[in-house]
C-alpha cells in the first residue's frame, strides 16, 4: 500500500499554552531559512483560525523529482498534517524559457512531447507520495498561455518572477509560497506583486527552507552528476535506501530532523544512544534509510529495499528472487553465458569462468574454509554442479566470495 497522508495519526504538536502551529514545528526541526513576515507564524495558531493553502512549485526538466526536492515535499506534508491545504505546481510554462540562474551546467531544451512526460511522472511522483486526495497539481502553462504581452508587461512589469503567485493568490485562494533558499527572489516578488497590484497587505507570505547539499556544497540536482531520483523507475527503492545507509555519522541525525516525521524526543534519544558505549555502527543511519524510504516508496518499497539489502549479505534467509536479484544488479558485477553451458558446471569452474577468482585453486581454498557461496547458500562441497533449481527462474545466479566480492551471472537462452 502506498503511503498516505493519515492527518488522524500525525498530528501537530501540542503544548499547554495551545496548539503549536507549523512553523514552530518546522523551526525547531531546522527547516526554515527565512520568512517574508512572522505574521505567517500568527496565521497557522489556533483551531479558529482558517487553514492556509500553501503551494511549492517544481520544474517538469526530468521524468522525476530528486533528492533535492523532497524537502519541498517533507514541508509540504507538515503543512498536511497540521490541516492546511497543499498545492504542488508544475513549472509546464517556465520550463520552456530556459535555464535558471546559478546552475552549474547549462539546462538542455526540452521537445514538447519531452516536458509533457516529465509533468506526467513528476505529477505522479507527488501524488503517490502526498497522496492524490491530498494535494492539488496544478500547472502554470494553463494560465501561462492566456497572458497577453502587453498587458502583462503593463500590470507585472519587473515582478515577472512573482506572477505564479499572484495569479494562484487570485484565482485560487492560495496564501502561502513555499521553496529554497534559492527561491527567495521569486517569492518575495510574489508577495510584492500581490501587494502592489491587489492591494492587499499582510495576506499572501513566502517560506524558504535550506538546500539539502551534497558533501562538495553544490545542491543535488537533475543535471549534475550524482542525481537520486523518487521516482522507482528512475532509482530503484533499494538504491535509494543505500543511500541513507551511507550518511556519516556527523550528518544523520541532522537528517533524521528534517528528512522524517519521528517525534523530537525520538530523535534525541537517537542522538544520545550514538554516544553509549555498545552502541551497533549504522543503527541511527537505518532508522534515516527506513523512514525516508517508507515516505516516497511506501511501505511496499521499503519491504523491496529491506529484501535486497538482506540478500547482499551471504548466508541470509531471504530467498532470491527475479526482483530482488535486478534492485541489487547495478552494485554487482555481471557476466553472461548461454544456458547450456552453465548447466551441470562444477561451481569452482562457474566461480573462475565469472571472474569472482583468479584460480580454481583459489576457489577451493575458500570454499574449504566456508566462503563461497551459491545464491547465498554456502557451498559445502567441491563436486558441486549448477542444476536447474539454482538458476532463479532460469536467468539468474548469485556467486558470492565472503562478504563483499559477488558476481551476478545472467543466464541467456541455449540457441
């Protein structure tokens, strides 16, 4: 089941004096950079106060959001929880005008057949993480396409960049803009315009929050190398939860703050169990890999990503199959042979015709010792064969040497 917004379970923080809205949750999460007025604060207390509707926009420039884009969703879904409204908008139209300032490599054009694509598998990627029943998807080339230049240029003039919001404020009631830190030129355009033009002060606020960047400094991206996709078919769930897995110790429970929905005191409990002698190595950085993965993959992708990584150990339980076999094919070396000749191969010979050895002698010095490994499955003796059981549904081999070294042999039809 995919994951949805439950606003029954996850509920706004509660305190004494009332309820705390959202930005104080956020806040002490670390996730705002700036606001355009603290009067957005007094607009989000209290249960007689109207829930916002909050819009944050992503550019339709790949068929998937990225890394770099999930805390646009994160915020979004605590504006969720806390019962406002939520808007995602495509950039259908901005995407046609070119690249954006401060990119470190220039933005390939887009073929019309190309951004209608990509604003289908964004529009996807959103619903299925925010839940379609709970966030509206909008796309700006639906207003877009009407302006008229002359007009335009009379109303708008030099706030270009804030007509997004002002038609959005306009049209349809939305009062809040959120987005990174990169972002503040056009959300404050935004609320000026609205000012300007409606005049209506104090009613439309901007939020920033800071840019999730990667260990060089630059922000993870859709042009740059390095990219992690949301989108299961661009990134498969186990790839993305190997990811978390890595996070250094110094960045995780920074990351468990603003990538996941645990309670505060959790997370400090976290905190304080890293510093306990006997504390297990990674144990923080798989809670991170879980929850995030549970919140774009769902619990299905989760339990895919949990099953893959489970087989890359030797010796495990998990029966390998077809699917957990290709989430864990590219972080394995690979090598082919034709049906015929794998069948009834001694496993020692399988072993050196794949290159996971050098030798069979080599070979034979591990297994004795109790380290090679068929599907997981420690090999016990020499005379071993491959027969027609241990090929996974007749395409698949997994060769293991110890923990680490592994070959993955695809099995092609005899012709």
């Amino acid at each position: 089941m995919r994951n949805s917004i439950l606003l029954s379970v996850v509920k706004c923080l509660q305190s004494s004096s009332g309820r705390h809205n959202v930005i104080d949750i956020l806040e002490e999460r670390g996730l705002i950079e700036s606001l355009t007025s603290e009067q957005l604060r007094h607009a989000c207390s209290g249960p007689s106060v109207p829930p916002l509707k909050v819009y944050c926009g992503f550019d339709p420039t790949a068929e998937s959001l990225h890394l770099g884009n999930l805390l646009g969703l994160i915020v979004l879904s605590w504006f969720q929880r806390c019962g406002h409204q939520t808007v995602a908008l495509i950039g259908g139209a901005t995407a046609r005008v070119g690249d954006p300032s401060g990119k470190s490599l220039e933005r390939p054009e887009l073929d019309l057949e190309t951004l209608s694509q990509n604003t289908s598998g964004i529009s996807n990627t959103v619903g299925k993480i925010l839940g379609s029943s709970g966030v509206s998807i909008l796309n700006n080339y639906d207003w877009w396409k009407e302006v008229r230049l002359l007009d335009f240029l009379k109303d708008v003039g030099r706030f270009a960049r804030g007509y997004d919001f002002l038609y959005l404020f306009r049209n349809e009631g939305i009062n809040v803009q959120i987005g990174g830190s990169d972002q503040w030129g056009n959300i404050t355009a935004g609320t000026e315009l609205i000012r300007k033009i409606l005049r209506a002060d104090d009613a439309a606020y901007g939020l920033t929050f800071r840019l999730l960047l990667k260990s060089d400094g630059t922000k993870f991206g859709k042009s740059e190398d390095g990219a992690i996709w949301l989108s299961p078919s661009m990134l498969s769930p186990y790839k993305f939860y190997q990811y978390f897995i890595s996070v250094s110790d110094a960045d995780v429970v920074r990351f468990l703050k603003i990538l996941t929905f645990l309670d505060m005191n959790d997370i400090k409990q976290i905190e304080s169990d890293m510093k306990r002698p006997g504390y297990l190595p990674n144990t923080a950085q798989r809670r991170l890999a879980e929850e995030v993965t549970r919140f774009v993959h769902g619990q299905n992708g989760l339990d895919e990503a949990l099953k893959a990584t489970e087989a890359m150990r030797p010796g495990a339980d998990t029966k390998l199959d077809w699917n957990t076999m290709q989430a864990i094919s590219e972080d394995v070396p690979s090598c082919s042979f034709p049906y015929h000749q794998v069948l009834d191969l001694p496993v020692v010979d399988l072993s050196v015709s794949s290159g996971l050895f050098d030798s069979k002698s080599a070979a034979r010095r591990l297994l004795k010792q109790g380290g090679l490994y068929l599907n997981n499955l420690r090999v016990e003796s020499e005379s071993k064969r491959i027969e027609p059981q241990d090929i996974v549904d007749g395409k698949l081999l997994l060769l293991s040497a110890g923990k680490k070294n592994k070959v993955l042999v695809r099995i092609s039809s005899s012709s």
